[in-house]
C-alpha cells in the first residue's frame, strides 16, 4: 500500500522506523484485521525503533511535552482526557 | 472554544482504509507532515483492540511574523492515541498539539467506521476538533513586547558593532584627509604670501608715480 514510507522526526531512527513499519504494516492487514493474531508481533523491531526515538526524545526536548500530555490524556484512557472522561 | 464539524465518505472498504491510515503520510497535499512516529503500540487479544500513541511531527506552520510565539522553532509535534476495534470496525483517533498548547490547543477526534448504509464499500468518517486559544490579549501584547525589546536590543548592538567598523575604517581616511588639508591650507598661505608681495610691490611703484610716498 503506497511505495513512499514515512521518516522518522530522527532522521537516525528512520531506518530502523520502516523496517518496523514494514512488518506492522503486513500483520495488520494479514493477521490483526483477520482475526488470526494473539499477539503484536514485530516487537522486537519496535524494540529496537523505540530504543532509537527514545535518545531523540530527550535530545530535542520533546520528552517533557510528550509527559505532560500523557498526563492529561493517558494512553489507557484510549487518548480521552482525564478531565473529559470525568465529566462523563 | 469553538467546535470544527465535519462528515466524509470514502468509497473504500473500513478494512481497507483503517490500513491505509498507517501510510497516509507522506503523501502529496500533506507536506507539513515530516515525521509520523509510533511511540507505544498495545495489542488486546481478548478485545480485539489495537490501542497506539504516535508523534506526528510538522514544519511550522504558522506564518512567519508570528514565529516569535514559539521561540523561533521551526517543528511543532502532535500527539495522538488512537484505538482500533476489530469486531466493532472502528478507529479512532484523539489528537492533540504539544507545541504551542499554552496559548492555543486543537484536540481533535476522529472515527472511522463502515458506513451504515453500505457497509462493506463505504467508510465514513467524522472529525470534531475543538479549538481553545489561552493567550489574552494582554499576553499576545507582552509576548510581541518582549519579542520587540529582545529584537530592538540586538539590533542596537549589532548597529553599535556597525557603526564602530565604520568609525575605524573613516579614522584612517579623516587623519589622512587633515593632513592633506594642511597641506593645502600650506600651500593656500604660500600663494598668498606671493601674491601679497607683488601686490605690496605694485602698489609701492604706483604711489611712487602718484606722489602718494612720502
């Protein structure tokens, strides 16, 4: 699906980024979609690709943004802000 | 807070386009998106679910007189945690801006689902963003003051840096110049002083021929 792959915001992690990709792209429509899957496979790419994302991260100061975020919006809460899902 | 409404319909299976959501980037009218990373990824057997957190990163993209806002950086970065249902055939992102979020934030939501009506060759897709600025006015006002104070002060350093090379260089040519001027100013007097002794000269033998010589 589509010859151009994204980069990463690191440009030293975008091989190892679409190495992952590439396997997640092919469980998705092959396994998860299908219903054949039990488990995320390509974990070990991602491993390796978050490894990477994670030096950059701090590096370029996203870290702290990225935290505060994930406080407001927890990734458990499926993305929802703590304070919306309160209200509900 | 405003609220930004909209409703689509892709003529593509929800299969179809929830896999193609994973290489939407690049492509050719998104070209602020730089970077599109997946910072967490959760697979649910028992649900179904795919729950994943990723960094889309952006060129800047506000307009330039106003990149004094943020500091000069040329990215801004979005975060967003989307969730994909594989028996309920829906996908849904939230997304939400990490840069600049102190003055103005766009959360975003959007649901991908089979469009009720022909399920199996229509998507639809709904997005609600809402937009919430901070800033009051008196802070844009303090910010532009600042920036403005910042930039004047560099400006006048740089200006005071200009100026003193100019200085130096002119230090050169104006010595240079004085004493030419002496020179001439010399010279000047020298002609003078001729020309006044001939004229003293002149003016003796005239009074001599008009008796005016005692």
């Amino acid at each position: 699906m589509g010859n151009l792959m994204s980069t990463s915001f690191a440009p030293e992690c975008t091989d190892l980024k679409q190495k992952y990709d590439a396997c997640f792209n092919y469980w998705y429509t092959e396994k998860f979609l299908k219903g054949k899957s039990v488990y995320n496979e390509c974990e070990d790419l991602w491993a390796d690709y978050k490894e990477c994302i994670d030096i950059h991260l701090q590096k370029q100061g996203i870290k702290p943004m990225l935290d505060e975020a994930r406080k407001e919006a927890p990734f458990e809460n499926g993305g929802i802000p703590v304070d919306k899902s309160n209200e509900k | 807070m405003k609220v930004f409404n909209s409703t689509q319909f892709y003529n593509y299976s929800w299969d179809y386009v929830s896999a193609a959501n994973w290489c939407k980037y690049p492509n050719e009218l998104s070209t602020h998106v730089v970077g599109v990373d997946v910072l967490r990824r959760e697979f649910d057997p028992n649900k179904g679910t795919l729950t994943t957190e990723r960094l889309i990163t952006c060129k800047q993209p506000i307009p330039r007189w106003l990149m004094f806002l943020v500091g000069g950086q040329d990215k801004s970065y979005v975060r967003e945690v989307s969730v994909i249902d594989r028996n309920q055939r829906t996908l849904t992102m939230r997304s939400c801006n990490l840069t600049m979020c102190k003055l103005l934030r766009v959360y975003e939501t959007v649901v991908y689902r089979p469009d009720p009506v022909s399920p199996v060759t229509r998507t639809r897709f709904d997005q609600v963003a809402e937009i919430t600025a901070f800033a009051s006015l008196r802070q844009l006002c303090d910010k532009l003051e600042d920036w403005s104070v910042e930039r004047f002060g560099q400006n006048a350093r740089k200006g005071k840096l200009g100026f003193d090379s100019v200085l130096k260089n002119l230090e050169e040519q104006w010595h240079g110049l004085a004493d030419k001027t002496q020179t001439l100013l010399d010279e000047v007097n020298e002609k003078t002083n001729d020309v006044m002794s001939g004229v003293n000269e002149k003016t003796g033998d005239l009074a001599k021929i008009f008796g005016y010589r005692n």
